[in-house]
C-alpha cells in the first residue's frame, strides 16, 4: 500500500510539471555553443531547448554563439540535463552561466546559495565576491540575486548538490 501512495505521489508530481531534482529559483541560464552557423541550426537547438521544464522562452545568438534561456515567471529552469539537450541538437555545449535568486547559507564546509522552500542549492565558489557578498548580508537571511558561471562539480559528499556557482555579480534584493 505504501508502494502504492507513493508511486501515486510521484506520478501527480510528475504530472504537474514539478521537478523532484535540480528545481532552484533560476530565473536566466546562458549557454555557449559550438558548431552554430545558421538560422536553420539555430532553429534546431530552440526546439530543443525549449522543452526543458521551467523555460519560457528562447534567444539564440549566432555571432556570439550563445543560446539565453528566459524562465517562465515566478518559475524556475531547470539545469539538468541542459549540456546533452545541447548535444542531442548536435552541437557542442561550453560555458553555462546563470542568474539565480535564493538565500546564502553556511551547509558544512561550503557556503550554498539555497532556494527558500527547495532543498536544491548551488555551493559557492570561494572567491572576492562571495566574501564582499557574505560581509553584505552579515548573517542575514536576505534574498540575493546572483549572476555567476555554472560547473558541474560534486565535492566529495554533496552528490545531491552537484553545481557550482562562481559569483560574478551579486545584488540584495530584500
């Protein structure tokens, strides 16, 4: 019976459009791409990348390489699974960057970047900006919106939490 609740659960979960996984409050995710050469191509990643939950809307620059995914308000896009929507398109995926709004908070030996109400987080890169960020907010539980690049990487012990955010810009937001 309990099997049973909670495969119901799940499902209902699923059904609604909300991700159990990697589901912050990411509001802009930027992505580098080789290989795009044309309108057609572009087309083709769009597609792709219109499907992941949690994004509105799509810009593609061909110049600069680069494909901006714009979260649908009030919701938030999912990372997951972003570089191999990128290569099931057939191009190559580099650099990701993100806006993120959430709380900063101590987790062990990390400092994250968490979403109020989300056990998701993004562990904080060490460097200028968090400490100027950190002496800012000095022990508050104000939110912060935070543009940064993304990596994936699972410091020993944080399987759950596998992304790293390198702050570039930072603002208080209340």
């Amino acid at each position: 019976m309990k099997k049973l609740i909670a495969l119901t659960v799940s499902m209902l979960i699923l059904g609604m459009g909300i991700s159990p996984a990697v589901n912050a409050q990411v509001e802009e995710v930027g992505i580098r791409v080789d290989g795009l050469s044309c309108p057609f191509c572009a087309y083709g990643l769009e597609k792709k990348l219109k499907k992941i939950d949690g994004v509105n809307d799509v810009i593609i620059n061909i110049d600069k390489g680069v494909a901006t995914l714009k979260g649908k308000k009030g919701g938030s896009i999912v990372v997951e699974g972003l570089k191999d929507a990128v290569a099931d398109a057939g191009f190559t995926p580099r650099q990701i960057t993100a806006i993120v709004v959430g709380a900063v908070e101590e987790h062990g030996d990390f400092v994250v970047l968490k979403n109020i109400g989300s056990d998701f987080m993004f562990i904080l890169k060490e460097n200028e900006q968090l400490l100027e960020l950190r002496s800012k907010l000095q022990d508050t539980e104000k939110q912060v919106r935070v543009e940064g690049v993304l990596t994936y990487v699972a410091p020993e012990g944080h399987d759950n939490h596998p992304y790293t955010l390198t702050i570039e810009r930072f603002e208080v937001i209340s």
